[in-house]
C-alpha cells in the first residue's frame, strides 16, 4: 500500500530517522500524514561516569556501567544533551497512531531503532522501516514493506558495545597510571597504534645499502614515430649470466639477503660503462603476451576511503562526512557497506549510461557481478553508488566543492565497473652486448601498448605510491625482431640507495586493517581519528607518525597485555563477534571467558570464547589488570637512544637524558613533540642536550600551589601550571592550565617564578571605551597586542602589556587601522595547480607568516615547513587539510552574534532551559536549540563504538 493511499485512511505516522538533514529530505517524499523526526543519533547508551549511574547501582556497576556479575547486563541512560530531543519524540509519538523507526540498516541503526523503542514505549503499531538509498521510490517502498526489528543484529552490536566498554574502562586506567592521564586504550585503536608504531620501529632499526646499475639508450638506426618508436631505454639485468642487484635484494640491515646476485657499486659499474662503449649489441629475444586488465569493483566503505585519500586528498573522516551529506540529501546509496554488489536496477542504470556516453562498443554483452572479499560482511547492503533507476551525470547534480568531486568519483567508479575489459600487449625485449674485457651483459625494457582502453575511458585506479604506474599508463617499445642489430646512444652510471618501508597513511593503514581482518570497515574512519586526537599518532604530509608516547603506550600493552594488542587474537575476536551475530555463539559465555578468563568459577562449563583453543588455562582481562605492581613506569617510557642517551617520556612529554638524576654531569633536554622517532639519532640526541631545554621547575604558585614549570614547546618557550591529579580535562566541568609564552627578552635559563606569575597574568583588563567595550592588553604568538572586541591592535614592545594606560589604549584606536602594504607583493614561491581546486598555488607572505593559497583557501604552513624546502605535493596536503577542517570557528561565532536576537543558536542551553520551564512556547523553542545544537554530531552515525 502507499503512502499516499495509507492516509486517505486517515491517522497519523511517526517516521524517526537519525538526522535531520535525511528527515527533511523523507519528509518532502511522504507528505502530509507522516511526521518526520531526527533522533540525533543514539539516544541513549553506557553512562559516561559513574554520575549517570541511577543510585540503586552500586560498586563494580557504578564504575564500569555494566554487571559483570549478573550475566554482564548493560545500563543504559539516556544521554543529556538528548533528554530534550526525546520527550518531543515522545509528544509527537503520543500523538501519531503508528510509529516507524527508520535509522539506518547496519547493526549499529538496528541498535538505535530498538533503544528508541525501549526509551519511548510506544502504545501504537511498530515498524521497521529500511531503505539504503533515499530516492521517492525507495522511501515509499521502505513504507509499503516494514518489518520487524532484528534482535539478532541488536544482541551482537550490543555485546561490541559491552566488549569495547570493558576493555577501554579496564585497560585505560592502567595507562593512566603508569604512563599518563587523559590516554584511552581500544579493541581496535590500541591495535591501529601498533602497527603505526612497529612500521616506525622498522624505519629505526633499518639500514640503508647502496647498489649502482647501468641504462642504456639503444637505437634502432631507422625513423621513428608515436606508434614505433626509433630507441629505447633498457637497464641492466646481468653480468655474465649473474643477475644484478636491485633494491629487492638487501635486506632492512643493508645486507643482501643472498650471495647468487651480483652487487656492483660505484667503481666497478663506472668501469663496465666503459668497457661497453664500443660494444656491439642486439637483441635476444621478444617475448609478447597479451594484456588484458578488468574493471574494479563497485566502492565500499574502505576502497572510497582509500581512494578518495589518494585522489582527492581526504582524510577517512572528511571522506564519510561528505558522503554522509550526499546520503542524506539522496545523491548516493548507503555508504557504510561491506558490499561490492549492485541491484539489478543499478546495473541497468549504469548499462545505459555506458552506451549512452561511451557507446555500445564499450558494454560488454553480460552485466559483471563482483564477489565480495570482506569476510562475515555485516549487511546485504549494496555497494556505494548513484542512488536512483536512472544515474544523475555529476553535471546534473548542481553540487559544488567536496561534494562533487567525491560524487563525482563514485559515479565514475560505478559506471566503469560495467565496462568492458581494457587490452593489449606487454612486450619484454632482452639486448645483449660484450664489453671489451670479455664480459657479457644482458639489457631488459619492458612495455606495454593498451589497443583496447574499455573502462579506462572512465576511470583509472589510483596508487599508494606515488611513483607507482597508473594501469592506463602506455610504455611504447620500437618494433623489433630477435637478431636485431642495435647501437648504444648512451650507457649511463645510476646509483642507489634502499629506502626504510615507507609510512601508514590513512588509505595504506585502513588497508592494512581490512587485510588483517581487525575491526570493521564502518568504524575506521573513527579509529583513525581517535588515535590522532589522542595524540598517539600525528600527520607529517599525508604519512602517519607514531608519537614518542604512543612507543610507551605500546611497550606497556605489549609487555604486560600482549594478547589484547596481538593482531591474530584481534582478529579472532572479529570472528567470535560475527558468530554471535549469526547465532552460532552465545554472547554471555563469551564474554564471561574473555572478561574472567577459562579457569575461573564463572566460566564452569564454558567451550567456546575468547581464549586461545590450545587448552591452557587462559587469565581474563580483569585477572591482567589487577596484577599492576610488574609494571615498571619508567622502564615501559624509557628508549635508548646510544652512547648513553636514553629518550623517556614523562608527565610533561618526550625528553632525552644523560646519567642519573642525582649524579653529576646529569643532562637532559625536551624533544620537539613534532618530531619524527626514526629523526631522533644520536648526533640530534646531543644537539639537544647541548642547548638550555627541559623542564624548568620554577616553584609554586602562592595562591594557587599548583607547581610552575618552563617549557620549550613547538613554538617556543612558555611556562604553565601543572594542575593536581583528578582535575577534569575534558567535558562540561573541564580546566585548562595557565599557560603564557616567554617574551623574546627571557630565555629557559633565566626566567623566574615571578615572572611566570606576571606572564600568567595576561591577558590584562586595560578599562572600558566610552561604550562601555572592554579594552584588553594580550600576548599572542605574533607578540603583544590590544583587543577590543573583534578590533586588535599591535603594540610596540611587550612592556606596554603591564603599564599601558587606558587614555593611551584610547589614543591607539582612535588612529586608523594600518591594513596591507602599499602595494601587493609577488608570490614567494610558484607551485604548481592543486589537483582539487585546479587553481595555481602559490606560496606568499602574510601577517602571520608564510601561507600557500590557492585564491580560494589559504593554509599557514607549520613549523617544520619552510619557503625554500616545501613541494607542490606539501603545498596541495597543507591545502587539503584546511579544505577539510572547514571554516572557522571564531567565523561561525560571528555570524550567530549577527542573528537577530530571537533566532540565535549561540544562547547557551542554561538560558533556554530556564526559558522552558517558564512557558510552553519557549520549551518547543529550546528543544529546536537542543537539536540544531547536536545536528552536527548527527550526521553521524559514524562510528559510535569505543573501538
């Protein structure tokens, strides 16, 4: 039955989606009789503290939020910032006479839907309605075929949830202790970390070897042209029937890793050059075979990831933001999906679109199907494509920006995927020549000729190296037959040098991930983004970088939880998850045998779970975290660097030490927290040491008695306040340390407690204009300065900042704001044109320093950038980031302090709930602020888990 033919019947429909952007897209599909609403996301889930915990709950329950006593039952609160959102949900249910939960269909939307049916309790008809793709025909189809929730997706989502909150609330707390507060441990995360850790482990330990080659240019004596070329390149391959040596050969410590090939260095390549100068050579052989390459699979989840890094210059998590956006507002199909499967009407969409732009010599006379190569996929979902019976050109959208190119992208990967195969020849020519000494060396060129481009006319995969060669990429090679004389135009000495394994990106590292089988593909954009905000791993261009406390993190875990972080027991747990979701496991058991371990009384009668199946008594999470006296903080945070430098990461970060604290001639100095582990060598070790740095304890503060202490940062020198243990660093009740930077007049050495104090003391109220606008004297990283509301003003040296007076504060901002320079100054540097913008990027000189711009976005560049050493590919990553920050905040602030009064989401949330409870109209006008406050988090649906 339709919608349309449903309410002629009269009554009302409640249709719960989780965002509002995708329930105003429904709604205008629906129509009258169907009221339309936004869960926001989750509207309740594991209490965040033991504050949330209702009061009947006490001991082991109040702190982890979940009994382990009583079969593992989880408590649930709903969330506050969602209380408002759920009682208009349930106004608007205690008005309708059917309900449809319509989140999304993975477990974690099946998990949403039945938390909302519990928190609601609904009197009326339920449904559950799902669609993967919101189009008018999908949404009305969703309507007219309901079915009941799948409590088998929500018991699996559930025992995740209830998994990932033990081991994060066990595991957390011991790195806490022993290495630092405020860092979190995951299932997944803590995993992410070491392999990002054991890539850089493998980049210190490597040792580079030099090899030397020849390459020689050889003509065919004949005119050549595009289809037949005259020469060709082609480099050694063997000395006397002896292969030569290339990068493949040697090993990470710089050795070969066998003794059949010939390594040549400097010396003897450059006399074998010699010796061929006036050798004679032809060719050996030919050898041809056929080239056929076949279309990619439709995206999933992670190959978009994947590719959109290396195309477009997306992170993993501005990649699902903009695909979340072209979701909900209809342009695409689901994008959390482990599927590579398309429906019978996107294939034929996608048929007609090749004829149609390509022609039907390019449609192959079958639709191509794709087996999928996840294993335990979650859902039957399609892949990620156009969404509709008819694919919209990205011409036909109307989209702009992001929004486009990565449409743009999906369209182009679809219609390719019903292409035909693209073919040709690879040919393999071997030349050979005897040098005037006697030895005999063989030459090899390879190339490749693509007579058929089929789906490269729509798109061609990219790589993670950059140096590596696209598929469509044509090497021509002359027409050439074995016997052929050839002359030498050239033989040339190339020297080389192995290079360590190059570091994870976000694309290379969810592959890796995937591979593994560790995780699922829906939750790595957050993994990823969760070990950069905790500062586990940091970006250097596009390469992820372990910090030096992500080494103690994993040292720690490794050490003395070496199941949890181990990558095959990781993988194991995936599958026993996926078993419990597929009915063929028990969700108690396991998580009895995984939290208590095999011998213990609560596991009586247990077969199967998280152990290891070799029979042997196995210590559960709770038995590993309870035994914390073996762990040695300062042993698990201490590195060594060589020659009796040892690299420790304290309380105040990453430092390097020389000797015993109380011995003398003790050294010690801070490390750079942006610096690369495999960067910091012995000779920068003593760089350091040698210079006044480290942690400077001045004393305490008086008033306060929080400990004061110096500090050389990344941009330079400052001194804050070390707040005592237990003081809140994030949320609602959080607080910030004092912080201030020295003045260029103070150095490390010198600076005193009293002079922190004073520093600390900024910024300054200097008095009020005539007004009533508050004038403050501030120290900014640019040097000191007046503000008056967004107005700010430069000032001469840092002293004004304390004894400026009010009348010649006035007397600054009375004269006109100097704005520019008298005339525009050209670029430092040209680097080239961005690949997204397509515009030419240029490196100028601004207020705040050197910045690259493309005349639409401008980036600073960071400290260890310079003018003279950037790249274009530096130039367009720096460009790339801001693009996916988006604009900023203080901009957004601006704009809501310009709205009128009435409509102004800025207002805090103290004043409309007090507006709430006044009147009936102010508490619908609150719950609008509560929900356009948290829509942002909506788009969501990310991942929610604590992975």
């Amino acid at each position: 039955m339709s919608p349309t033919s449903e309410t002629a019947h009269g009554g009302r429909r409640l249709v719960i989606v989780e965002s509002p952007a995708k329930a105003k897209t429904i709604k205008g599909y629906l129509g009258p009789g169907y009221v339309v609403e936004a869960s926001v996301g989750h509207i309740r889930d594991l209490p965040n503290g033991a504050a949330e915990v209702p009061e009947k709950y006490t001991g082991e329950v109040r702190r982890l939020g979940v009994d382990v006593e009583h079969d593992f039952q989880p408590i649930y609160v709903v969330n506050a910032d969602k209380r408002a959102q759920v009682r208009k949900l349930k106004e608007l249910l205690a008005e309708s006479d059917e309900l449809y939960l319509a989140t999304d269909e993975d477990r974690e939307g099946e998990a949403i839907a039945w938390h909302l049916q519990e928190v609601l309790k609904p009197k009326v008809p339920v449904h559950r309605m799902v669609f993967h793709e919101i189009t008018k025909d999908a949404i009305r189809a969703a309507v007219a075929n309901p079915r009941e929730l799948n409590k088998r997706m929500v018991d699996a989502q559930e025992t995740r949830r209830i998994l990932d909150r033990l081991y994060g609330y066990e595991v957390s707390p011991v790195l806490w202790k022993k290495v630092m507060r405020g860092l979190s441990a995951g299932r997944v995360q803590s995993v992410a970390t070491r392999l990002v850790v054991e890539r850089e482990r493998e980049r210190i330990a490597f040792r580079s070897a030099e090899y030397w080659d020849l390459t020689g240019t050889f003509s065919t004596g004949r005119a050549g042209d595009a289809s037949d070329p005259s020469s060709l390149v082609a480099r050694l391959n063997s000395v006397d029937g002896r292969r030569v040596a290339q990068g493949r050969d040697f090993g990470p410590d710089g050795r070969l890793k066998s003794d059949q090939v010939l390594h040549l260095d400097e010396a003897n390549a450059r006399a074998l050059a010699i010796a061929l100068e006036n050798a004679s050579f032809s060719v050996r052989s030919v050898e041809s075979k056929p080239y056929r390459r076949s279309p990619y699979a439709p995206f999933r989840t992670t190959t978009l990831q994947q590719e959109a890094s290396r195309k477009l210059g997306f992170g993993a998590k501005s990649t699902m933001q903009v695909a979340q956006k072209l979701y909900e507002n209809g342009f695409i199909t689901y994008m959390r999906t482990d599927s590579t499967t398309l429906s019978d009407t996107a294939v034929s969409a996608a048929r007609a679109q090749v004829t149609q732009l390509y022609g039907a010599g390019y449609l192959p006379d079958k639709p191509r199907t794709y087996a999928g190569k996840v294993k335990n996929a979650q859902e039957a979902h399609e892949a990620i494509r156009p969404s509709g019976d008819r694919f919209r050109t990205p011409a036909e959208t109307g989209l702009t920006g992001d929004q486009f190119k990565l449409y743009e992208l999906i369209w182009k990967r679809t219609v390719a995927s019903q292409m035909k195969d693209a073919v040709g020849n690879s040919v393999t020519v071997k030349i050979g020549g005897r040098s005037s000494d006697g030895r005999d060396a063989e030459f090899s060129a390879s190339g490749k000729t693509i007579t058929f481009h089929g789906f490269m006319k729509a798109y061609v995969e990219g790589a993670d190296d950059p140096n590596a060669e696209l598929d469509d990429r044509e090497r021509r090679l002359p027409q050439v037959a074995e016997g052929d004389a050839l002359s030498a135009e050239e033989i040339s000495v190339d020297g080389h040098a192995t290079k360590p394994p190059a570091r994870y990106t976000e694309a290379s590292l969810v592959k890796e991930l995937e591979e593994r089988e560790i995780g699922r593909p829906s939750t790595y954009a957050s993994i990823i983004g969760t070990i950069l905000d905790r500062g586990y791993v940091f970006k250097k261009g596009t390469a992820l970088v372990p910090s030096f406390l992500s080494f103690a993190v994993v040292n720690l875990l490794e050490t003395h939880f070496g199941r949890l972080v181990d990558y095959d027991f990781t993988a194991k747990m995936e599958d026993d998850l996926d078993r419990i979701a597929q009915g063929e496991a028990q969700a108690v058991p396991w998580l009895r045998r995984f939290y208590f371990g095999e011998g213990d009384d609560h596991n009586a009668g247990v077969a199967s779970g998280a152990g290891n199946g070799d029979g042997d008594h196995l210590g559960g999470l709770k038995e590993l975290v309870t035994d914390l006296g073996a762990i040695d903080a300062r042993e698990i945070s201490s590195f060594p660097v060589g020659d009796g430098i040892m690299l420790r990461v304290g309380r105040y970060g990453p430092y390097v030490e020389r000797g015993d604290k109380d011995e003398e001639g003790h050294q010690r100095a801070d490390v750079p927290e942006d610096l690369a582990p495999d960067e910091l060598t012995v000779e920068y070790a003593e760089e350091l040491l040698a210079k006044p740095s480290g942690d400077f304890e001045l004393g305490a503060d008086p008033e306060t008695g929080h400990q004061i202490v110096a500090k050389d940062g990344r941009y330079g020198p400052y001194v804050t306040e070390i707040l005592p243990d237990g003081t809140p660093k994030t949320g609602k009740n959080a607080v910030k340390p004092r912080t201030a930077s020295l003045f260029k007049s103070m150095s490390l050495d010198t600076v005193t407690l009293a002079d922190a104090l004073k520093l600390m003391s900024l910024p300054r109220v200097v008095g009020t204009d005539a007004e009533g606008v508050e004038i403050t004297a501030q120290n900014g990283r640019y040097g000191p300065y007046l503000k008056k509301g967004t107005d700010s003003r430069s000032l001469e040296n840092e002293d004004q900042l304390f004894n400026i007076t009010l009348d010649e504060a006035l007397a600054i901002y009375a004269q006109p704001k100097q704005r520019g320079r008298a005339a525009a100054k050209p670029p430092l540097k040209e680097l080239g044109t961005d690949p997204v913008s397509e515009r030419p990027v240029v490196v100028k000189d601004g207020r705040f320093g050197p910045y690259v711009t493309d005349g639409e976005t401008n980036a600073t560049l960071r400290t260890d950038d310079s003018v003279e050493t950037i790249t274009p590919e530096r130039g367009y990553e720096l460009l790339a980031d801001k693009r996916a920050k988006g604009p900023a905040k203080k901009t957004a602030k601006k704009a809501a302090k310009k709205a009128p009064a009435k409509k102004a989401p800025a207002k805090k949330a103290t004043t409309a709930k007090k507006a709430a409870a006044k009147t009936t109209t102010a508490k619908t006008a609150a719950k609008k602020t509560t929900a356009k406050k948290t829509a942002a988090k909506s788009s969501a649906a990310s991942a929610k888990s604590d992975e």
